[in-house]
C-alpha cells in the first residue's frame, strides 16, 4: 500500500527544517574554560613548573598556537594535539624563576575550519598581524609594544573578530616569590617527639631542609666536648589547601640538651627561607615548677620569613624589552565564544577543555 503523498510532504518538509536548523544553530558552547575545579585563579611559586593542557576537537593537523603574556615577558609557541585531541605544553621550572611576581594570561589558539592561524606573531617585527589582510594590529613585543591586559584584550578582539575563524580559551594565573613558614613549638620538655611543620607556597613534591642547632653550640678544639646537639634532614612538600601546601618533619629532643634550638629551613631549588626557635627543657622542670611546658603548641613566636625575588627577563625572541610598570590584577571571562552564530559542523573544530595545572617538579 503506497503512503499518502501529503504525509510525504510532510516528512521531506521536516527532515529539510531539521537540516537548517543544524547547520545554523550557534555554537554556544563550543569553547569551555575549566581552570581548576574550585574555579579560583592559581598561584605557583617562581621556580615552580606549569601544565597546561585540554581537549581540542578536530584534531588540527597544525596544532595549537599558545601565547603566555605577563609583566615584561610575552612567548608565542605551537603544540600538537595527540590522537586522542588532548594536548599539554609544560612552562618549565627555569622559566618561572625568572618570572616577576604578578599576573599571567595564557590564550589558546585553534586554527579551526582553514586549518591555518589567521592571527599570528611576526618575530622579525615584533608584531600581531592578520593572515587574511596582511595589516599588523598591535606591538607584541619591543618597543612601543602593549603589556599585560592591554596586550591579551587587544589579541583576544583580533582572533574574535567576525571575519576570523580562529577561536580561542583563556586562563590567568599568578607568580608570587617562593616562601616558607614555620609553625613554632615553643617550649619543649626533654624527651619529647613532636612534629616541626609549616606551611609553603612551593609545589608539592618540592624538597626542603630542616636545619635544627642548639644556639649555644660554637666551635672548640678537638679535645674539649662542644656539648652540641640538633637534628637535620630533607623533608618533601605535600598538598594543602587554601593557596598553602604543607611540610613536616619529626624531631626526638630524646638526645637534645637543655637549651635554645635555632630552625631554619629552606627551598633546595629555589630561593627562599624561613627561620624560627624553640626552647628544650628538663622534663623535671615542667611539673617541679608547676608552669605549663606545651607540646608542641603552635604558635607563630620569634618567625621571619625571607623569599628573594628573581626578576631577570627570559633570554628569548618573544622577551618584551625596557618596560616597567605594576601590573593590574584583571580577571579573564569565564567562558569564550565566536561573536557571530557558528554551523555545528565548525563546532567540531573547538577547543573543548582548557585546564591550568600546577605540577611538581
């Protein structure tokens, strides 16, 4: 039995509504911005190594363009996309120690449907300039260039341009100077285990050493007893929370004498040290005087904290030169998208993840 030619109709009619409906429907989510879980900007310590990494759908067979853009520093580089489109790019250790302290924005370029950036960096002149039409559209780097947030939203308006099909995702995050700090015991009987600890803006898995010396200890002849009594060794950084990770180290004041024992501790690999002290006395005086001795209270008494700042400029064709200035502290959009409706068969061609990650060495 034949069907209906208006039932027919009907179906052709919708199936072809279905097929405009697909191919112009926007892309409103073709690019997702997830820097950490909690959605809080990050801060690493200088020295400390970054991870960048994310999904970037269509596999670009040109990769992906990164551009780091900070306080007198400024990197273009590709990385390519694995088989699985994941990516990752690591900004080593050796290039944030020479990172002055502040704010950081990192853009992730796709080339998308061309398969070709239509906005680029000409390292000969030191500018951005469009593909497409051959013009420069700003200083990047050298004299008269843009920095920080003047740089990355003039770049963000260039590949978000209309006549563009690049896209794009963005993620900032901080540099600061490495700290240490010391939680003090304060007053210890003679005998005691306690555990020494603090907090640290290092990365976990980062090494520190514990140095503990009795303040009365000096040097003497070989034949007359220097009475010196202390405990050292190297401790790892572990995971804390609230921008502060944690380091630990057990000390037996078991062959300690009484006295006052200066602590100081410091970063293996970066610069950066704390030092605090503690008073070791007779377990007898503790009950004989009827005065509390606490174990091991922590209290942050007789604490400095020192980080020296490394401000050097990378030696690189992307370092910004002769600029100075404090740098704002400017917040990224959460979420980045093509300004006018995009087919869903481009909408395969977009970054789908974007992740900042702070590793340990």
């Amino acid at each position: 039995m034949n069907a209906h030619p208006l039932t027919g109709n009907v179906c052709r009619l919708a199936c072809l509504l279905l097929l405009v409906c697909a191919l112009y429907m926007p892309c409103a989510a073709a690019i997702t911005l997830s820097p950490g879980s909690t959605g809080s900007i990050a801060t690493i310590a200088q020295g400390d190594p970054v991870t960048i990494s994310g999904i970037a759908t269509g596999h670009p067979q040109v990769g992906l363009q990164i551009w780091f853009i900070g306080y007198n520093f400024a990197r273009v580089t590709t990385v390519q996309v694995n088989n699985d489109d994941t990516y990752v790019y690591d900004l080593k250790g050796t290039d944030t120690a020479n990172l002055a302290p502040g704010q950081y924005f990192v853009l992730v370029q796709h080339p998308m449907m061309n398969g070709q950036f239509d906005i680029v960096y000409d390292a000969s002149s030191g500018t951005v300039k469009n593909v497409q039409t051959g013009k420069t559209i700003y200083q990047f780097t050298g004299s008269g260039s843009l920095q920080s947030t003047d740089s990355i939203t003039a770049l963000m308006s260039a590949i978000g341009s209309q006549n563009i099909d690049d896209t794009f995702a963005t993620v900032t995050f901080f540099v600061s100077q490495p700290t240490v700090g010391i939680n003090s015991p304060g007053t210890v009987p003679q005998g005691t285990v306690f555990i020494l600890n603090g907090t640290t803006s290092l990365a976990a898995g980062d090494n520190l050493m514990v140095d503990i010396t009795s303040s009365s200890f000096s040097p003497t002849s070989k034949s007359t007893f220097s009475g010196f009594s202390g405990a050292g060794g190297m401790v790892t950084v572990q995971p804390g929370s609230a921008g502060q990770n944690i380091w630990s180290f057990t000390v037996d004041t078991s062959a300690f004498s009484p006295d006052e024992y200066l602590v100081t501790v410091s970063a293996v690999t970066q610069s950066a040290t704390a030092s605090g002290k503690f008073t070791v006395v007779p377990a007898s005086s503790c009950s004989s005087s009827g005065e509390a001795c606490p174990i091991p209270g922590l209290s942050s008494a007789n604490i400095t904290t020192t980080g020296t700042a490394a401000v050097g400029m990378e030696n690189s064709t992307a370092a910004v030169a002769g600029t100075t200035g404090t740098l704002p502290t400017t917040a990224l959009p959460a979420t980045t998208t093509q300004s006018a409706p995009v087919p869903v068969v481009v909408c395969l061609g977009g970054i789908a993840a974007f992740l900042l990650i702070r590793k340990s060495t």
